[in-house]
C-alpha cells in the first residue's frame, strides 16, 4: 500500500482537482484507489460523485480505532469509464467541529487516522488535506507514507511551499519510521500568461529536484470536477485528453518518487484488498 497525502496550508490552489485528476488516472492504469477526505468542505466527496454519504472518515478520528477505516469505506459515483471503481472514506461537516475536539486529548490525537488504517491494503490511498495545518491535515501526516505538495504559480508560493517542507521535515523526526517523504511539488493550474511563467520558474529554481512536471490550466479540469466525472471519461471535451495526459504523467512521477519503480505492482488487485 502507498498512501499519499495532497496538501498545502493555503487554500484555492487546486488540491481537491490534483487529486480527482490522479484518481481518474490510477483508475485508468487499473489501480485500486481509496479517497480519504479530511476536508470538512467535502469537494473531493462530491466531486467523487458522493452527495449524500452513508458514513464518514470523521467516526475513526472520535477515538482511536485500531484498523477502523474499512468500516468507513463506500463506493464512489464515478460509474462512467472507471474501471475499477475508486472507492471513497467521505468527508462530513463534523470534521469541521473535531479539530477543536482533537485538540484536548492530552496524549495527543495526531495518529487516528494512521491507527485507523493500520490492516488495510488497498494498492493506493490518496488524502485530501484542508488548507490549513490544524490536526486534521497533521492525521494525515502521520498516517501517510508520502506528500504531495500542490501549489499555483504565484505571489509567496515559494514561501508558501517552503514552510509545507518543513512541516514535513518535522512530522518525519517525530515518527518513529521516518516517514513522510516528500514526493514532490505540483504546479497546479499553469497559465500561459508571462506572469504564471515567472513564478513557476522561480519555484523551479528554488526546488529544482522536488518540482513535477506541471498541470496547466484547463477548463476541462474544472468541468469534469464540477460534473463529478473522472478526466478521463470527458471525451471530446476541448482540453480533456491533454489534462488526462498531464495527470498519467504526474501520477508516474509521483509513484516513482514513491518507490514504485514497477507500476504493475500496484495494478489489478484483488477486489478483497478494501
């Protein structure tokens, strides 16, 4: 199992649409996914095709429950061109009131997630982050074996992306494994403006080893969001086939990055394995 947790402290960046885009495209490599939601506004559930889930991530991080994140598991809507079926652990809007509640555990509360997956061993797990660093998002941390870094090219990215590094750096001295690595930076919503150019160039020089080839800003992305429909499966849609190319390739590095140099390894599990 890899499990990659998508992040950034800052919100509108595009994390939500990182996610779904490399959700369509392990589902289109054959690989079985599970979204975690761990962001109370619930735009990957919903962009998963889920408007009225039947359980939610938040009843494993009431308390500590040892492998409890089957119990939370559904399928998600995405019935067109998605073979296998990505399934989801939803987010609710109680998550928005457990941060708090998280916070006066006096042992401390940052592994509940991390304990709620232990056991499970579905191929790929991808966890939408909020876009803050509460509780929540440090779950997440601590459950994860890597991190995605999703920022546009703008004004105070790079600073932006920098404080997300040493967040990670610290969640790695405090984990008794090592983890999380950082799989890298995504450059999310490109434009081709000379100001979009710019700033990505200087995030390419600030972090010339971590930054991945980049998704470019597409209306396709957004629609096929919106429609809650996979990349994929947005047919002639203008834009489409070359968003879907984007996140094949973001996906190959990012496993690579990973340590899945052999992407079979992942693909065509079992249906027993969520």
């Amino acid at each position: 199992m890899v499990s990659i947790a998508v992040v950034n402290q800052k919100g509108g960046v595009g994390k939500t649409t990182v996610v779904l885009g490399l959700t369509s495209a392990a589902a289109q490599r054959g690989i079985r996914t599970l979204v975690v939601d761990m962001d109370p506004q619930g735009n990957a559930t919903t962009g998963l095709g889920v408007f009225e889930p039947t359980r939610s991530i938040d009843s494993v991080l009431v308390e500590e429950r040892p492998g409890g994140l089957r119990a939370t598991v559904e399928p998600t809507g995405w019935a067109t061109g998605c073979e296998p079926l990505p399934m989801l652990a939803a987010s609710s809007p109680s998550l928005a009131v457990r941060e708090a509640q998280l916070s006066t555990d006096p042992l401390g509360a940052q592994d509940r997630l991390r304990l709620a997956m232990r056991g499970h061993d579905v191929p790929l797990v991808l966890i939408d982050c909020p876009p803050s660093l509460g509780l929540l998002t440090i779950n997440a941390l601590f459950a994860a074996d890597a991190v995605l870094v999703v920022t546009e090219p703008g004004a105070w990215a790079v600073d932006g992306v920098g404080r997300m590094l040493q967040t990670v750096d610290r969640i790695r001295m405090r984990r008794p494994d090592g983890g999380p690595e950082a799989a890298g930076i995504a450059v999310n919503r490109l434009g081709r403006t000379r100001d979009g150019r710019y700033w990505n160039e200087q995030l390419i020089a600030a972090y010339p080893d971590q930054c991945l080839p980049p998704v470019r800003l597409r209306a396709a992305v957004a629609e096929a969001a919106a429609r809650s429909v996979p990349i994929h499966a947005m047919g002639r849609r203008p834009g489409a086939e070359e968003a879907a190319g984007e996140f094949d390739v973001l996906l190959d590095r990012v496993l690579h990055c990973c340590g899945c140099h052999d992407l079979h390894d992942l693909e065509h599990t079992s249906e027993g394995d969520i």
